[in-house]
C-alpha cells in the first residue's frame, strides 16, 4: 500500500484540519472533529445535513457552504458516522426553521440518521436511492444511495436558500431522488488504509458491472469492453428503469470513484450523452468529475436526473462550496 499518512489511526482528523484549513472562508470544524459546518449560517433558513463514512470525498463535506449544505458529519473510512454527531451537527447549524436530514439508503447510515432524528425536534429526512444495479447488498435493504445523492443536496440546498419550509424540502427531496437513476462500473478495487490491501480481486481484463462505492458486487463481473459498450449497458439500464419518464430534459452526471482521470471521464460522458439521446432524453444540464469516490478507486457511475422547470432552475442557483462553485 503506497499512500500520503503519517498513521492509520490519524487520517481523518488530519485529512479533516487540512480541508478546513484550505476552505476556511467557507466552513469550520465542529468539536471533536464531529462536523463540518457552513461557516457563515443564514437565520430562519432550513438546515442541510448530510454525512456518511469517509472515502467518497468531497461528498459531503465538500458540499458544505452557500446553496448546498449547512453540515456534514464523516464517520471514519466507509464507516457511518455516529447519532451524536448528527445531533450536534443540528444544533449547531438549525436557526430555528428545521433540520433536513439527507442520507444514502446503507444500513448504518439509515439507522443512525434515524436514531439522531428520534432524538431531536424539528427534523424530517429524505433518503436516496438512486442505484439501479441492485435491489439489495452487502450494505443495505433496497437500492443503495450513491452518486445521486449530490444531485438531491444540490437541488435542496438551492430551495433551502430561498426560503423552502422543511416538510416542502422533504417532498421536493423525494420528488427529485424518483427522478434520479445511477450505475456504477469498477475497472480496479480499492484500498482501505486501515487494511493496507485491495478490498476485493479483480483481474486486470475484467470489470465489475454495478459496482457499490464501497466496493460492494454489483450485477455481474466480465471481460473488460470499449467504453461505449459500457456506456450503452449503464444507459440501457437506466433508462429502462425509468421507463416512459425517460423523455424529456434531464441532467447528465458521470461521475469518477477517484482513479479516473479526466479525460476517460469525458469520453464515458460522450459515449453516454449519445446512448442516452437515442433513447429520447435531452441532456439539458451536465456535470463531469470525481465527487463521489470510493478512494482510489478505478471506474465511474453514470447518473441521469429527469429535470422540470423548477428542479432545472434550482439546478442552476448560485452555489459555493470547495467541490461545486458558480453563480456566485
């Protein structure tokens, strides 16, 4: 294992000291290392968090700031975080509107988020998943919450800043996660610090279709194809989940698991933008990068949100955070 550590047992904590330290004009540093907080907090505003285990950076903690999430809570590497940390996070950041708790359908995550919203007043939740590789996993009970999740902070976190009540935030957040399909696709594993090994085999003419971002199985493994081979099955199964929604405006995110370069992120992004468009769907918006990763893995999930007025509008607000910037 060759990685940038002093030692396995201090990565977060100082992982987390540096991100603070390089974005201190947009958020701060709970207690404890527990959360990161927008900096500058809006009063009567609905609160955003979000979190899950670490590894998948900069989901969340670097969508904390204007237009998107008031905190995040990291749990250690592909660990959930704990209900007191989301309990603190929402008294921290809640100005008196509510908190939205907004978390990615794994079971730990699910549990705990549920535990922190029992325990506190005034908190509603929308939970994503959006993963149409699999109906269960290793993780979870239902599909997973994967790269979509990005997409429903973004488009809530904007609504939130114009003054959305929370229980319309939760029905937006629902509205927006039915809309959202993702698939994922792993060329290499990844390595956990705490192991110091690969999590899972894989050949080096193989892939692994469906992929989760902890390196869950996904629908099946084989021989490695051209990306447009790959990019035609990933739409085919998005696509035809969604059905007669499938029609219209959409946005279209190809996202790295963070040992993707570029520059075969935009070509899978091509190779989908065609796949996508012979099925009827107009890619009005679009997104290309590595913002929810699972380490150092290879690969890339594609995900396609169906798009209205409204969601596109919201899509597009002003938004200023360390991983997404414009408008501002």
């Amino acid at each position: 294992m060759k990685k940038f550590i002093n030692a396995v047992d201090t990565v977060l904590t100082e992982s987390l000291d540096g991100f603070a330290a390089a974005h201190s004009d947009i958020v701060t540093l709970g207690g404890g290392h527990k959360f990161i907080r927008r900096k500058a907090l809006k009063t009567g505003k609905v609160a955003l968090i979000s979190g899950g285990g670490s590894g998948h950076e900069p989901l969340h903690g670097g969508l904390v700031g204007h237009g998107m999430l008031d905190a995040a809570c990291p749990g250690q590497v592909f660990t959930s975080p704990t209900p007191d940390q989301m309990m603190e996070a929402g008294a921290e950041v809640n100005t008196g509107a509510g908190c939205l708790f907004i978390v990615k359908n794994y079971e730990g995550d699910v549990m705990n988020f549920d535990m922190a919203a029992e325990m506190s007043e005034g908190v509603m939740q929308v939970v994503t998943n959006d993963d149409v590789a699999v109906e269960d996993s290793l993780y979870t009970t239902g599909r997973r919450g994967v790269a979509g999740t990005l997409v429903v902070e973004k488009i809530l976190g904007a609504a939130a800043e114009e003054g959305m009540a929370l229980k319309d935030l939760k029905e937006l957040g629902d509205k927006v996660n039915r809309a959202t399909r993702s698939m994922g696709v792993a060329l290499t594993s990844c390595t956990v610090p705490a192991a110091g090994k690969p999590n899972f085999e894989i050949a080096d003419d193989e892939m692994e279709f469906g992929v989760g971002i902890h390196g869950e199985p996904g629908r099946r493994r084989g021989k490695l194809l051209p990306a447009d081979a790959i990019a035609e099955e990933i739409c085919a199964a998005i696509a035809g989940d969604l059905g007669s929604a499938a029609n219209g405006n959409a946005l279209l995110f190809v996202n790295g698991f963070g040992g993707t370069p570029s520059m075969e992120l935009y070509l899978m992004y091509n190779s989908a933008r065609k796949m996508l468009e012979k099925h009827g769907v107009n890619i009005a918006r679009s997104l290309v990068g590595s913002y929810v990763t699972s380490l150092d893995m290879a690969g890339c999930s594609i995900t396609l949100t169906m798009l209205d007025g409204r969601t596109t509008k919201l899509w597009d607000a002003p938004v200023q955070t360390a991983a997404l910037r414009w408008g501002i």
